[in-house]
C-alpha cells in the first residue's frame, strides 16, 4: 500500500484505539460507583471492561505504532521472534480472552437461571477465582505461545478450542431462551426481572461480539491454513480492515450498556455533569473580580 493508505489506517486505529480506551474506563468507573451496579452478577461484566480496555491499548501499539514501522514513517526496534510474536500473535492476545471471558459470563448467566436460589447465595469469592482463572489461563497461553513458534498444530488446536466456547456460549444462550419463554415464571418478581434484564442485556453483548469476531477469525483460518489468497494491497486492505472490525467488539460493549441499563445511563450522565459544572467553577473562580 501507499503511505497514504498507511497513514489512512494508522488514523482510524488511532480513533478507534482512544475510544475503545475511553468508553471502557467510563464502564469501569460506572459499574464501581454505582452500587445498584456493582454487585456479584456484574463482576465479570466489569472484569470484561477491564480486557477490553487492554484490546484498545494494544490497538494503539499494533494498528498506530507498528503500521508506522511497516510504511517507515519511524523506526522499530525489535527483530527476530519478539517482532514475529508481536506481528502476529500480540493482536489476539486481550480479543481471546474477551472471548474467554464472554463465556464465563454465558455459563454464569445459564447457572442463574436454572439454579437461581443457589445463585443469589454464591459467595463473592467464586467470582475472584473466575477472573482469576481468565487471567491465569490467558498468561500460560501467551508465555506458550511466544516460546514455541505457530505451526498447523497450533492453528488446528486453536479452531478446536474457538469452536469448543462457541458451542458453549450457544447452548448456554439457547437453553436460557427456552427455559424463560417455557419455564413457570418465579412469583417474586423483583430480583428475578433484574436477573433476566441482565441476562437479556449479556446476551445481546455477546452476540454482538461474535458478529465482529467471527470474520477476523475466519479470515486468519483461511489465510494462515493456505486455503485463501488475496491479491496485494486488496490483502492488505482486508486485512486491518477486519483487525478494526474485531477491535470493534470492544467497542460496542459499552455503547449497549448504556442503551439497555437506564441505571448505567444515569451514572455516567452524573459523572460528566459533575465535571462540566466543577470545570465551571474552576473557571469562574479563576476569572479577575473585575470580570466577575
């Protein structure tokens, strides 16, 4: 490609870097400060934030940073098997374990729905370990991944492993639908209408996730299987093209939260009104007194 088009690409994964890090810094800060919010059922959603927030820090390296080494508008200074691990590994590193942890969600949202008295008494502690499971399982797989190099071995274990939590988000998600359109509805309506708005909420986000997922990863299946060729720069234009689509499913997370959740909505509405009316006394009280 041209340095324009390079130039072209580095601008929107710079955009869609700071927003991702943005938008997700507000979730955090919103579902921490909101008590209503920051309850046992939401820890994973504010642990997904958090992985999402770190996709956007890692778009900013990949999609800003190393396209301007690749078109030498600067210099980089990695070689060998860092530079190989960073090209090619490094970018679906946090997208993973956001998959990962959307399926803890979907198991977590299906064992609510069955098991909802065993649900409410879960102790806060069984939450710290699933976050710490994503965390850990997530290192052991990059530490593994960056000592020995990607063969077809790895590729194949991979597709298995992306299909295998597929199948799970699907048939938890599946088997949510059919137990509340076919179920006995609880009669305390209260927690319960709260649980299955969430759930509701969950499932939109996941699926809107894998939209943007899947086609990156298809593509990778095909390109790195040698089953797909493209034509240069077409390939190259396809190629962050979809980067920034599944860069996007970090995007879109918060933007539905706050479609969905009115509570959501009005915290982080207070949070900024907070700080135009704080920036607004700054102002005045800065102001001479003559002026005033």
């Amino acid at each position: 490609m041209t340095p324009p088009e390079w130039i072209t690409w580095m601008t929107v994964g710079l955009a869609e870097s700071v927003a991702i890090v943005t938008l997700n810094l507000c979730t955090i800060i919103v579902f921490t400060r909101n008590r209503n919010l920051r309850k046992r059922s939401t820890y994973l959603v504010i642990n997904l934030a958090v992985i999402d927030m770190l996709v956007g820090g890692v778009a900013v390296f990949f999609l800003f940073y190393w396209l301007g080494v690749i078109c030498n508008v600067w210099r980089g200074h990695l070689n060998g098997h860092l530079k190989d691990y960073i090209e090619t590994r490094l970018p679906a590193v946090f997208p993973g374990m956001s998959l990962i942890n959307i399926t803890i969600i979907a198991l977590e949202r299906a064992y609510a729905t069955f098991r909802p008295f065993k649900h409410r008494v879960l102790k806060k502690r069984v939450y710290g370990l699933l976050i710490v499971f994503i965390w850990v399982s997530t290192a052991l797989s990059t530490s593994i991944n960056f000592k020995y190099p990607e063969g077809v071995v790895d590729l194949y274990l991979k597709i298995a492993f992306n299909s295998f939590v597929l199948l799970i988000i699907c048939v938890s998600y599946s088997s949510i639908v059919i137990k509340v359109r076919c179920g006995a509805q609880p009669r305390h309506h209260g927690a319960a209408s709260r649980e299955r708005k969430l759930t509701v909420t969950l499932l939109i986000v996941t699926v809107a996730s894998l939209l943007l997922y899947l086609p990156a990863g298809t593509f990778a299946f095909l390109l790195y299987s040698g089953k797909f060729k493209m034509p240069f720069p077409v390939g190259d234009h396809l190629y962050f093209a979809l980067y920034v689509l599944l860069y996007a499913n970090s995007l879109v997370n918060p933007i539905l939260y706050a479609i969905r959740m009115l509570e959501y909505r009005s915290t982080l509405a207070a949070l900024f009104c907070k700080r135009t009316v704080r920036n607004r006394e700054r102002r005045v009280a800065d102001l001479p007194l003559n002026d005033l």
